[in-house]
C-alpha cells in the first residue's frame, strides 16, 4: 500500500500496465452479469437522472421502453447503482456493431449533456474503497486481459490511461503524485 497525502492506493494501480482494447473485449465492462450495475457516489445520482434525456437517442426500444417506466438509479442511500437489463448490460449500453458502448458518455461528448458517466465506469478497473478515507484498488478481471495485454504492448501505465478520471476523481495535483511515484519520481508519504 502507497500513501498519498489523504489517498490509500494499492501498489498495483500504479505499477501495473493498461490501455482498454475495445475491439477486442467488446465492452465487456458494461455488459457483466452479477445483478447490480455501475456503483454511483451520491452527489451523481441526480444528474444521472437528467442525463437520461440525451441518452435516449443512442439506445435501443429495450432500454428506451425501460427507462421510460423506471429510474436508471436502484438501491438506497450509500449503495446506489446504475440500474440493468438481464441482470448484466448497464440500461445505458447502446451497440456500435458488436461493442458495448455508453449512452451517456456518447452524449456527453456531443455536447449534449454535461454528465459524462458515472465516476466508477470513468476510473475502471480502478475501484474506490472506503477505510476511513480513500482506498484506490485495482479489480483485475479476465474481461480485460486484452487491455492488460495493449497496455503491456505499449508500455502504457494504467495512471497514464486513466489520467482523465483520475484527475475528475482527485484533481491534479493528487494526479501528479501518483504519475510520480508510478514513475519511481516520489516515494508516497511515510
């Protein structure tokens, strides 16, 4: 474990290789079964909730039909997720060909919606914890073993590909240290 000011992080997130190979995992991480969908932190719940409208384009009569008649939030205050079809494809996954995209995040980048995605799909497959404070770990599936691969190919550390959520998450300057010590730059706090 690496100490960075206020910012518990398995040293895995920071030495490990990553660059996501949508061609090749499909959007996996969109689409796993196990019942619950993408964790969402409090203060994203409402704005998930009016990013629906410029979703709905992107998706399909399924989703659309669905949303329609239910909030894309499920559970209770502290345990909110995305809500999902089948128990596995987020409600917000539309398909471009066979790869699993988001809805949101398309319109986010058109312009149309300023909520880009929910924070825990930005940082994957770096998970947030909660230990009195932050813990940054690292959820190693075997859907991603084609981004393990890319990012080992290309020499891309996982801080470098997730620097944009890392920096919506932290900021910059808690960026910085962690591309640092990825770097043997900074040792992390005693």
């Amino acid at each position: 474990m690496i100490l960075l000011d206020d910012l518990l992080i398995q040293e895995q997130v920071l030495t490990a290789t990553f660059a996501c190979d949508l061609q090749r995992c499909k959007g996996a991480c969109c689409t796993l079964s196990g019942g619950a969908g993408a964790p969402l932190l409090e203060n994203e719940v409402k704005p998930l909730q009016l990013a629906v409208q410029a979703a709905l384009p992107y998706l399909g009569e399924r989703s659309t039909q669905w949303l329609a008649e239910n909030d894309p939030v499920e559970g209770h205050v502290g345990e909110r997720s995305v809500a999902c079809l089948d128990d596995a494809d987020c409600i917000f996954v539309y398909y471009d060909k066979d790869v699993a995209k988001c809805a949101i995040e398309k319109a986010f980048h058109n312009g149309e919606s300023d909520f880009r995605k929910p924070l825990s799909c930005h940082l994957f497959p770096i998970r947030i914890a909660d230990f009195g404070g932050p813990y940054l770990h690292y959820e190693k599936i075997e859907e991603c073993e084609p981004g393990r691969e890319l990012g080992a190919r290309l020499g891309i550390p996982m801080v470098e590909a997730l620097k944009d959520s890392l920096i919506r998450a932290f900021g910059e300057k808690a960026y910085a240290r962690m591309l640092a010590v990825s770097r043997g730059e900074d040792e992390g706090d005693e």
